[in-house]
C-alpha cells in the first residue's frame, strides 16, 4: 500500500473497475480519464492468480502503468495534430496498443473519458 508523504496516511490506489484518472492528466483545461471495456477487463481477469483479481496489485499496477502510457500517447497525438484520438483509434502502439472503444465528453465537469479495449 503506498502513503502519502506528507500526511503518512494510505492513498487508495483506484480501482481497474471504476474511471481511472490522475490529476496531471489533462490537455488544454481539460481532464482525461479512463474506463476499461468488459473484453479488456476479461482478459486481464485471465492474468491474475487470485480470486479478487480486481485487486491485485501486480495487474492494477500494470493497467494503471499502460494508462499512463495511453495518457502520453494522446498527448502526443494532440501535440501533433491538434485534436484528440477518435473512436476506432489504437494508442500508443498500432498493433498491441489499446482501441479506443468509446469517448464521452461532460462539458459541464470538462472531462474526457476514453473507454479502452484490446
């Protein structure tokens, strides 16, 4: 479990199973989080060697290590193109790299959820 170094408390480390996000993960004022597709989450169930594979901490931190790399990866894409990936789009790796299932836009929260798949 990791702490938090000023407050020498636990931080909670979100769930494969809920939005991921992180506070440095914007573009332009905008938020960027993350969901993972039921096939995605499927697969990586397949990975882990425990009952409550949602919470294993080796798959966690391993989704939560790819999704920062798909983070990078449509900053990227942004920085070069000057929109967004679109629904059918592969980040960061055109053949094991994770599709972009779905993108929901809340205007209101300006937050950008990015459902990814394999």
């Amino acid at each position: 479990m990791k702490l938090d170094n000023s407050l020498n408390v636990p931080v909670r480390t979100p769930s494969i199973m809920e939005t991921i996000a992180q506070p440095d993960w914007s573009i332009e004022k905008w938020q960027i989080h993350f969901l993972l597709s039921e096939k995605y989450l499927h697969q990586v169930k397949k990975l882990s060697k425990i009952t409550r594979w949602y919470d294993d901490p080796v798959i966690v931190d391993t989704c939560h290590d790819r999704l920062r790399t798909c983070f990078q990866s449509i900053r990227d894409f942004h920085d070069t193109f000057g929109i967004l990936p679109q629904v059918g789009d592969r980040l960061y790796d055109e053949d094991s790299g994770l599709l972009v299932q779905d993108r929901s836009i809340d205007g209101g929260l300006r937050v950008i959820t990015f459902t990814l798949s394999i």
